[in-house]
C-alpha cells in the first residue's frame, strides 16, 4: 500500500489542485487522467468528512468537460486506495434513433505497477475495447463493450482487494474467472464481427448477382445465348452456395479488415462462379464434355441441362475445376487403334 500511495503522498494536496485548475483552463476538455486525481481528491476529502468547495468544483468542472467532448459515463469504478479507474461512456449522436458511441477509457498505472498479472489482463480489455468500437456497430458493440467494461471494473477490484489484504486464494480463483470471463468476451466479439462482416459481403455478392441477372434477362429476352445463360446460372449457385454455408455456420471472413473490403470480396463471389459456369459451357459446347442427354432431345431440353451444369459449377467451384481438369486430358488423347 505505501508503493500505491506514494506519488499521491509525494504531492501536496494543494499542488494537485492547482495543477488541475491549470489543465482544465490550458484545454477546453478534461483528460481521464485528470478526470480520474480530481475524483480521487473529492473522494479522499469526502472520507475525511470535510469536502473544501474548490475540491468539490474542481471535480464537477471536470467531470462537465470530461462528459461534454467523450459523452455521459454510464459505468465506471475507481479505485479506493489509488488514483486509478476505469469507465464507459455513451456520447449520443445527432439522430435520435441512433445507437450512441461508445468508448472505454482506463487510467490503471499506479495501481498496476505491483500486478502484472491483472496489468496484463487489462491490456486485453483495451484490446478488445478497441477492435470492437472500430469493427462493431449497433448493439453489438453496445454488448461487447459492456463485457469489456464489466471485466475491467472487476479486475480493478482485485486491486483494492489486494491493497485491503484479502484471501490471496480468493484473489487468485478471482482472477481466473475473470481470465475465463474476458475470454467469453473476446469469443463474442469474434462471432459478432464475423455475423456482421457476413452481412457486408452478402450485400456486395446480391448486388453483382442482381445486376447480372438483369442484364441477362434483358439479353435472353432479346435472344437466346448460352454463355449468358451459364454466366447467370454460375453466379445464382454461387450465391445460394455461400447462403448454404452461412447457414451451417462454416464460413468465416476476416472482419478486421474493413467493410469496403468484405463488400468487395463478396462482389467477387458471383463473378468467380460465372466464369467457372462460362468455362464448362465452352467446354460442353466446343466439344470437350458432352451433356448426359440423348441425341433426340429438343434444344429447349439441351438447354436446361447446361443451365443446371452451369449452376453445379458456379455452386461448387472445385467440382468445376476437377471436371475441366479431367476433360483436357481426354481431349489431347489420341485414339487407341
């Protein structure tokens, strides 16, 4: 408790205050750090039972400041024997039915010096704080940063009750939890952002998938043309394959990335499988595959069948690529004699 205290104990209190005052008239906001020693001198004052009012309004101005440039603090601890904290605030944003921003804040320094072991733990809680105010939207971020706010409030409190020379063994299973707890947490962030950029790609593969198919029905409208009938063929299978995946829960992106990113790579999608569908109807159509249909069968039949061909080959990519792979050789064979 004397390491804790000793930066505190170092300076008088009414050099604190002065610093204080200095900051909140040098900037037009208040820092959480600063936040944090003007709470941790009302509080100390508040324990003494004797609050002098410059303490008082020194904490409420930057508390006002604070508030006014991060938004309100819906949550936050700190600490009782050191002048460290931590906090969540909600900033609202100019349409009132949106969700507002939120933004974790942690002044952890000197009551972490002697716990590396929860310092490290609340590196995490940054981490994971900050990945989900930059990936997240809506109420999952909401929930997440609530976890990150929760594990962090309960990891401070380890502090205190260290500092209070409690049950060491209770500390400790305390810790553990919270280690569980934090990565409960990261596992819902990782499901979230990965919902989320599932959704993103989607909309970049049914915008190139509807464009598409426009196009083609106007085209097939006017005339019938197999390749554009294979090329919208391949790219519904491609999208109904992703649709099919998605359900199952096996597909994963990489969420860090950006949603511009995860809108491009699904615009790909559709286009990989028309032109996987192009391919084998050049393949059936030059003479290198031949459709599974009798001589006899009317075109309208013929066409079907390479309509249904192109959509397995938009559908499963590898079975297009294992069909041509196994159609080349045949075609550079020479017949036996």
């Amino acid at each position: 408790m004397t390491e804790l205290t000793q930066p505190l104990a170092a300076t008088p209190q009414t050099e604190t205050k002065t610093a204080l005052r200095d900051s909140a008239v040098a900037s037009h906001s208040t820092t959480f750090a600063e936040l944090v020693y003007a709470h941790f001198d009302w509080w100390r004052a508040l324990r003494d039972d004797h609050v002098p009012s410059a303490t008082k309004a020194g904490y409420h101005d930057a508390l006002t400041r604070f508030e006014a440039r991060h938004g309100e603090i819906v949550n936050a601890y700190w600490c009782s024997h050191v002048e460290s904290a931590v906090a969540l605030t909600h900033k609202k944003r100019r349409l009132p039915w949106a969700t507002p921003t939120s933004a974790f804040h942690r002044e952890s320094d000197w009551a972490t010096q002697n716990s590396p072991d929860i310092a490290r733990e609340l590196h995490r809680c940054d981490e994971l704080a900050v990945r989900a105010k930059t990936v997240l939207t809506g109420v999952r971020r909401l929930i997440c940063m609530q976890l990150v706010m929760a594990s962090a409030a309960h990891l401070l409190s380890l502090v205190d009750a260290r500092a209070a020379h409690t049950d060491t063994a209770k500390a400790e299973a305390a810790l553990e939890q919270e280690r569980t707890a934090l990565t409960e947490a990261e596992a819902y962030y990782r499901e979230a952002a990965n919902g989320q950029a599932q959704i993103v790609y989607f909309v970049g593969m049914a915008l190139v998938a509807i464009v598409l198919s426009v196009g083609a029905a106007i085209w097939l409208a006017i005339d019938w043309a197999s390749p554009v009938a294979a090329l919208v063929a391949g790219a519904l299978g491609a999208v109904v394959s992703v649709i099919q995946r998605i359900n199952a829960g096996k597909f994963q992106l990489d969420y860090d990335v950006g949603r511009p990113y995860a809108l491009f790579l699904g615009g790909l999608r559709p286009l990989i499988g028309g032109a996987f569908a192009l391919a084998i109807s050049f393949a059936f159509t030059g003479g290198l595959l031949h459709l599974p249909v009798a001589a006899a069968e009317s075109s309208n039949d013929r066409r079907l069948a390479l309509l249904v061909v192109s959509f397995l080959a938009g559908f499963s990519e590898r079975w297009a690529q294992d069909t041509l792979a196994a159609a080349v050789p045949q075609a550079g064979a020479k017949p036996a004699s």
